[in-house]
C-alpha cells in the first residue's frame, strides 16, 4: 500500500524544517508556499494551490499565530473530515485566549486536530541533527500519522494525549521566555536565582493553564519544562532577546526590533494575566513578565514573587 | 404518524435482533475464559450479600462455573457463553405492543384528564370522540422546537433522541411528545427496577422498551446492550437514551454523560457504510422541564446524602407511590404548558450539525460527506475504537451545549433561584449545609416579586443570546404573576410547603426543595452552582483573588 502524502503549509524556517524532516520519513512531501523558494527542497514537490495540497491526508500548519485565522478559513473549503491537520503553531488568540487548534475546528471541517510542540528547534530540524518534539492530540490516529511522516533516527516524537495542555504549554513557554532572558542579563539573578525563578514560573504557567482545561503534567514534560530548557541556551530565541534587551535599558519597541521575529508573547502576556485574575489564579511571575514589558517594573517584583507565600 | 416506523414490527423481528445480538457479541468476544471469570467475579460478589432463595441457586451455579473454567476446553467455554449472552439478550430484548401503544397516547390521556379532574368526565362521556383526541393533553404537554425538520429526518436515518432525565415520568411524557409531533415512537432502555414499579411497568412492558439490568456491572453483560442497541440502530429503529445515565438528583440539567449507548451510533453507521448501504444517524438532543418534578423530595435528599451519591437505584421513591403519581399528575393536568419537551438542533453521531436533508454541516456552514470521519488516512472507512471514543466525547459536549440552550425556565425555578439567594444572603460565605438549615426564612412579598423580575430580566438577556429558553407563562409576566404561578405550583403536590404566603410576607418553608428548583439554571450562571469547582484548588491564594 502506498504510504499516504504529507503536506506542509508554511514557507518558513519552521515550515521547511518539516518539511525536509518529512522527505527522511516514508510518505511523498508536498510545500504549500507564498514565497518564492530560493532553493528547491530536494524530494518535496512545491505548490501554490491549496486545493492541491489537499489531495494529502495529513496536512501541517507552520504559520506566523496571526495569520492562523486566515489561513484555516481559506484551507478550510478544501479539507472534509477526512484530513488530519497538526499545526506547529505557538499562540493563544484574541482575548479569549482561543487555541490554534481551536480556529481549526471553526474555521474547517477537519476533526481530527493535533498540535506540535516541544524543545525541537527549526534550524536543528531542517539540518537533521537529533532532536525530540512532541505531538497532541485527543486522536490516537493523528500522532500515529505524524509519527508515521516525520519519525526517524534522528528524530524522537513523543505522543501525548493533552491537545489543550500543549498548546497552552508551548504559548506561555513563549511568555515566560521573555523572563529569562531578562533574568540572565540582570547581573544580579544568580544561575541559582534563575533555576529556582524557572521551576517557579513553571509551576505558575501550570496553574494557569489547569484552570483552562489543560493537564498540568504536560507542563513538567517535553512541551513545557523541556521546551523552556531550550529558551536557557537558545541566546536567540526571540523572546529570549527582547527579555534580554529589555533588562538592558532598552525601550519595548526598540527591543521588538531586535528580535527581529514577531514576539507574540508581548501582547499574550496581559492577556494571561487577565485571564489568571478572572480565574482566581495567583501568578506573581507573569504579573511581573507583564510589569517589565509595559516598562513600570524592574527585577525586584520577580524576586520578591518568589519569595512570596 | 403513519404506522410504517420499524418498531411496528418488533414482534416479527424480535428474534432475529436477538439472534443477531447473541452472535455478535460471542464472535467479538476474544478470550471467552475472561469473559466468564469477569462476570462470574462480578455476579458472585452480587449475589453473596442477598438472602432470597433464588438468588442463593444462582450463587452456587456462578461458584460452579468459576471453579471449573479454567478446565474448560475453549469449545466448552465458548458453548457457555452463548447460552449466557443468550439468557442475557433475550432478557433484553422488550416488547412492543401496537395496541398498547395506540391506547396510551391516544386515549390514555383524556381518559386519565378525565379521571383526575371528575368535573371534566361527564363532558368527555357525552363527547366520546374527545377521548380519541390528544388535544386534551396537548396544552399541558407543550413540545417545541423544528419538529419538520425531525419528521424529514426520520425518513433519511435513523433518530436517536437524546433527552436530559429528571424523572421516572420523563418515558411517558417524551413518548407522548414524539406522538404529539408525529414523530415515530422510540425504543429505550429502561432500568430493570421500574419493570417491577407496578405503575410504570405496563406503560415499560409495552412501549418499546427494552430492560437494562443495572445491577450488572460486568463487561458482557454490558456488551449485549451496546450490542442489542447497536443492531436496533442498524435497522433503522428510532431510539431513545437519557445520557445522563440516571436522574438528576441535583435537579440541574446534566454536565457529564454517560456515552456508552451513545457510542453505538458511530458503530452502526461504520457498519452500515460498510455494508454498503449508508444508513444515517440523527442524535436529536431534548430536554424535558416540568414546573413540578415528580420526585423532586427523594431526588434531592438523595443527592445531599453523602450515602446517596453511590445509590444509584432507588426503589422506593415517589414514582412507585399511586397516590404519589395520582396528586402529580393531577397537579399536572391542570396546569397550562406544566411540562414542556424542546428538541433541540439534530447532530450528527461525531457532533456536527446537520441540514434538513440529513447531511452534516461544518463549523462554518458547509456540507461535509458524513463517511469523510470515518475514512483513515489511506481514505478507506475503518472501525477503530479510539477514535470513535473520541468523537463521542465531542458529541456529548454538543449534547451538553443543546441541554443547556434549549433548558425551558418555568416559574417555579426562577422563583426557587431567588428565594436560595435570599438564604445565602443570611449565612454569608457559608457552606451548603449551613444555608439548608436556615428555616422559616421570611422575605416581603413585594421584594420578592422584585427579586423574580430582576432574574426573569437577566434570563430574558441570555435569551437572546440563545442561552436559554423562557417558557411562555414567564416571558412577558410580572414578578408578582411569576411568584403566584410558581405558589400554586408548589401548592397541593409537595408534602410539606415549599413557600408559604402570610399577611406579612413569604416564608421560606424547605430549602432543600428550593435548592433542587433553583438548580435547574445553575448551569447558567442565575443560580447558586453546588457543584461548581472550587475556584482553583491548586492555588492558595485563590481565596483572596
């Protein structure tokens, strides 16, 4: 039987990270992009028609978060409930704080939704060089499938059940990423500081997103404790340099810009914070994210988080 | 209703379900050695703690058969678990009688109008065709929603009405609703217990239903239902489920499902595809909402006893009480829109809605080939267990979101609410016990009637989001109307006042009752919720959030 083709929609690092790690798998890859490639990845077929990416089976989203709306509702006339859709998109939406997942299951008729996550980073991926990242979804069948198209020696996936809890991982991972790059270039937050401030904030996202639905264990494994690991090395990770810029004197704006890429989490973080309130749930650490962002804060509110209660 | 609804010919076919039941439940059954162990583990534990004769001669043949299972050849085992599944399909299996079903929802109900208000008989004696008329029942029994779009429906698939459960009564009055809308009778299974209520019994034996034993917990036993239902679904007999699983004790509309039976829907409509010839599945959810319940005194003692939780079959409630049901009843009848049935928006079995035609629609409006869920990834239809749990799951949150848009609030809830609210303000902050001790509460009628009105208004808000439903005789009432109307409700049925008017005010007479009134809209943020979670329990400061 002829393994079923995967499509990638996204034409970005992180898009053809997936796909290039699809070609090392046994189905037949497709690219949906806007762009002009500037080289062709080799082994996966390009396209500009959606409705031709939707002759796959299982389709992955790689996205900018504000764009996710958008792009659904335009995949959305192409797909029946037949397709599995994964998207690999860190994001919560609007001042509800919609899932990406989410907008799928409104903007599409396809059912069986999944998302991506974990430490795994574009530039690792798309080299091939070993790696872990995580797959969720309430459907067996999905991280079977994705398993099946993107699994290989080089790359480990694990499998969880907690849609929801990811995807609420992966967003304030995002958030709480912007506090360690400020914490590490604070001359005053000791490594030791750091570690306590992270399991700390860790604990807090999982509270959050408990009263959100999610399960908290997913935060104290790959999609959350392992992917906020990666923000403590990745010295580029946008989030990571605006935090950083930010501790350094630098205005919000100008830090933006130094980020280069979107940082999502600027405009999350209040969300969350308002969100945490409506629910009764404590969260000195992101008040204190939330504080430094709109610049009428410093370090002290993060410290004295910790030691609070 | 034209006669030509499968269930017409149960009794020609009745064997054949049986049959079919009894074979694929063996041919499913994988490892017949745990089957029988499980059930005899289950049914020896059961029947060690009765006394009666016949229970004992059970024991000891379960003992028997525990003891030399694992001597039995697999033939053997095989051979014994046939005729299990066959004692516990035929024991299933109902009846439905035609003429039963024409005298109960034709006559049945003028007659019984007649018996329970005298002054109306003579009138119906000398009119004898009245008591060929369902109109006599018709403005106490009030059944809305698209019921064309269900008619149209019942003849492309199959429907599987799936109403919220607050009494034993709820058989009956959705069965005269489905007749009232010409909709096609519905087979159910009942719990075995009300087979022996020598009230409900004949209306059970009789209508279609088939017996559910809840005091089997085993997995085959289990298996012949899901089996049994799923073979009625597959030959198009219309059926009817109360997710809930068992009444409301609480009173509120239901949050969590039972999804067993539910699941069969997917399992018939994969079977059919495969069979070749796609045979649609329609889940129709419904609620059912009396101004009175009939046992809304046991119901709610049994949920705020902690013992209560666990007792899952109550035997001796108001439902197996003739003079019980005769005061209800008779409470009923005289009182206009006293019961209504709302069909909500049908769904398809993976929770997607569905257009007249009978064709599932996305979120956004658009048809989607029904087989599309079931086909994997090579695009071929497959039965796999995991998946269908889950779309199940999600049908049951649409079920639950119909439930709580379609719940009908009739006075004596909004009443009940604002009395509640008058109790807690007399205990701030206190827990549920302590308010339920509060006795003789009185409040000014006039503020009362304000209280009414102000919670009418904020319902009549979420109306209008398509929140809730307001039944009629409150919508466009004033408090002081909607307080008189919930009074004389509570008046005459309940064995002790629930509210009671004196010269100087209302007095607040049982808050337990008015606990079980109110909770009816405590799904919709207008009443005290008594479950709902503590805020965040994993959170110590939440208390002073």
């Amino acid at each position: 039987m002829k393994p079923p083709s995967v499509g990638v929609l996204g034409g970005g690092p992180w898009g053809l990270a997936l796909a290039r790690a699809a070609t090392h798998g046994p189905c037949e890859t497709w690219l949906h992009s806007r762009r002009q490639q500037d080289a062709d990845v080799p082994g996966v077929r390009v396209t500009r028609e959606l409705a031709e990416l939707a002759q796959c089976r299982l389709i992955l989203v790689a996205v900018p978060s504000n764009l996710a709306r958008s792009v659904a509702s335009e995949l959305g006339h192409h797909l029946d409930g037949s397709h599995v859709v994964v998207h690999g998109i860190r994001g919560l939406s609007g001042p509800e704080l919609t899932t990406v997942s989410q907008i799928f299951r409104e903007e599409t008729p396809a059912r069986r939704l999944g998302a991506l996550g974990g430490p795994v980073q574009a530039d690792e991926l798309a080299a091939g060089r070993p790696s872990a990242m995580v797959v969720a979804s309430e459907f067996a069948e999905v991280a079977a499938a994705v398993r099946d198209a993107l699994q290989s020696d080089r790359l480990q996936i694990q499998a969880i059940r907690d849609l929801r809890g990811l995807e609420w991982a992966s967003a304030l991972v995002g958030c709480l990423s912007i506090g360690i790059g400020y914490g590490q270039a604070r001359g005053d937050v000791s490594a030791g500081l750091l570690a306590a401030l992270i399991s700390r904030a860790v604990d807090e996202a999982a509270t959050i997103a408990v009263a959100a639905g999610a399960d908290e264990n997913t935060f104290y494994g790959l999609g959350g404790y392992g992917d906020l690991l990666a923000s403590m090395a990745l010295v580029d990770r946008p989030e990571v340099v605006l935090g950083r810029e930010l501790a350094n004197g630098v205005g919000l704006a100008e830090a933006r810009e130094k980020a280069r890429l979107r940082v999502e989490a600027v405009e999350l973080v209040p969300r969350v914070v308002a969100f945490a309130k409506l629910n009764g749930v404590d969260c000195p650490i992101m008040n204190a994210i939330a504080a430094i962002l709109d610049g009428s804060g410093d370090a002290a509110p993060i410290t004295r988080a910790l030691f609070r209660g | 209703m034209p006669r030509t609804a499968p269930i017409f010919h149960f009794n020609s076919e009745r064997s054949m379900l049986v049959e079919q039941t009894i074979d694929r439940v063996c041919s499913h059954t994988r490892d017949p050695l745990h089957a029988l162990n499980d059930a005899a583990y289950w049914e020896i534990r059961r029947l060690e703690s009765s006394k009666r004769k016949r229970d004992q001669a059970e024991l000891a043949e379960w003992r028997s058969l525990s003891r030399k299972l694992s001597r039995m050849t697999d033939a053997q085992r095989r051979e014994r678990l046939r005729t299990l599944v066959a004692t516990y399909a035929g024991d299933i299996a109902g009846n439905f009688d035609p003429r039963v079903y024409g005298l109960t929802t034709r006559i049945l109900p003028s007659l019984v109008t007649g018996l329970l208000a005298p002054g109306s008989l003579p009138g119906k004696l000398r009119h004898p065709q009245d008591l060929l008329r369902l109109d006599a029942i018709a403005d106490k029994v009030v059944v809305e929603g698209d019921t064309a779009r269900l008619r149209k429906l019942a003849e492309r698939g199959t429907l599987v009405f799936v109403p919220t459960h607050a009494s034993n009564m709820d058989s009956i009055v959705f069965g005269f609703a489905l007749e009232l809308s010409g909709l096609p009778p519905a087979t159910y299974g009942a719990g075995k217990n009300l087979f022996t209520n020598p009230i409900l019994s004949f209306f059970m034996q009789n209508l279609g239903a088939y017996k559910v034993d809840r005091r089997l917990r085993f997995e085959l036993y289990k298996d012949c239902l899901k089996s049994y239902s799923c073979v009625l679904l597959e030959r198009g007999y219309h059926s009817l489920f109360f997710p809930g699983g068992t009444r409301a004790r609480s009173g509120a509309v239901e949050a969590k499902l039972k999804l067993g039976l539910a699941g069969t829907g997917i399992e018939s409509y994969v079977r059919s595809l495969r069979a070749g010839s796609e045979r649609k599945v329609f889940f129709v959810p419904a609620t059912i909402n009396y101004l009175i319940t009939l046992e809304a005194e046991t119901l709610i003692a049994d949920y705020l006893s902690e013992a209560g939780k666990a007792r899952f079959i109550i035997e001796d409630d108001e439902s197996s009480r003739l003079s019980r049901v005769v005061a209800f009843v008779r409470k009923l009848f005289t009182m206009r829109g006293a019961v209504v049935v709302r069909f909500g928006a049908p769904l398809d079995p993976f929770g997607n809605a569905v257009d007249d035609e009978g064709h599932s629609l996305d979120a956004r409006g658009r048809v989607v080939d029904t087989s599309s869920f079931v086909r994997d990834v090579t695009g071929e239809v497959s039965v796999d267990a995991d998946r269908d749990a889950q779309y199940t799951r999600e049908l049951a949150q649409g079920i639950v979101s119909a439930y709580r848009k379609n719940t009908v609030v009739m006075a004596t809830n909004i009443v009940a609410a604002a009395c509640f609210e008058q109790l807690r303000q007399q205990a701030p902050g206190a827990d549920l016990f302590t308010v339920l001790r509060i006795r003789d509460q009185k409040v000014p009628r006039d503020a009362l009637a304000r209280l009414v009105l102000e919670r009418r208004d904020a319902l009549r808000a979420l109306e209008k989001t398509g929140d809730v439903i307001l039944a009629e005789h409150v919508r466009d009432t004033s408090g002081g109307d909607i307080l008189a109307q919930a009074m004389s409700a509570f008046e005459g049925y309940h064995t002790s006042p629930v509210i009671e008017a004196q010269p100087d005010g209302i007095v607040l007479r049982d808050p337990k009752l008015l606990l079980y009134y109110q909770n009816r809209l405590s799904r919709h943020g207008l009443a005290f919720d008594p479950e709902a979670p503590t805020r965040n329990p994993r959170n110590t400061n939440a208390g002073a959030a």
